[in-house]
C-alpha cells in the first residue's frame, strides 16, 4: 500500500501533475497543502533547482520542466512535512535526499 502511494504520487509528476501529487502528500501526511510556483526567490542561489520557503508555505521550482521533477518536487515536500512538525527545523539535505530515494525506488519497483 505504501509503496503503491509513493510510486504512484511520481507518476503524477512524471505525466507534470505536480499539484495534484502535492495534494495526494499533503493528504497522506496530514500537512496542508503547500504552494508551487515556477520561478525562484530573487535571494536565491542561480544554481537551485528549487527551494521551500516556510513563510508563505510555497515550494518554487526553477522552470516549468522542474515541474515533471520528482527528484525536486519530493525533496522541496520533504522541508514543507518538515516545518509543519517544527517551524524551525527545515529538515536535513540528507533525510530529503532518503525521503526522495524512497519514492523513486518504489516507482522503479512498480
């Protein structure tokens, strides 16, 4: 069951229905729905593929191709569950990188 939602909230992504696989996420870990958008914050790094900011609970994407990302969607999900448990804690680029990996491995497996 578990490894069905996770291989399924990729494929949502892959066919670029990022919104609909946050709501799935959001659903699933009880969290509220964050924000996507395309385009990074002006303080940004030029090189990210994407971010999270907590404040207004929106992930941003670099491009409109990041959006069929699930490397990028999942790892950006992954700082959102993150700050919804702890406002401070933004969740580890190792925990997000494990978080992610689950996700693709059960799509592989599927």
């Amino acid at each position: 069951m578990e490894l069905e939602f996770k291989a399924l909230a990729v494929r949502l992504i892959l066919a670029g229905r990022a919104e609909e696989a946050l709501e799935l996420l959001a659903k699933h870990y009880n969290v509220s729905l964050p924000k996507i958008t395309v385009g990074l914050p002006k303080r940004h790094k030029r090189n990210a593929l994407g971010c999270y900011t907590t404040k207004n609970e929106t992930i941003s994407v670099r491009n409109s191709e990041m959006l069929k990302e699930p490397s990028i969607v999942l790892h950006e999900f992954y700082h959102h569950l993150r700050t919804s448990v702890d406002k401070k804690h933004k969740g580890t680029e190792k925990h997000a990188t494990k978080f992610v990996k689950e996700f693709i491995q059960a799509h592989k497996s599927h």
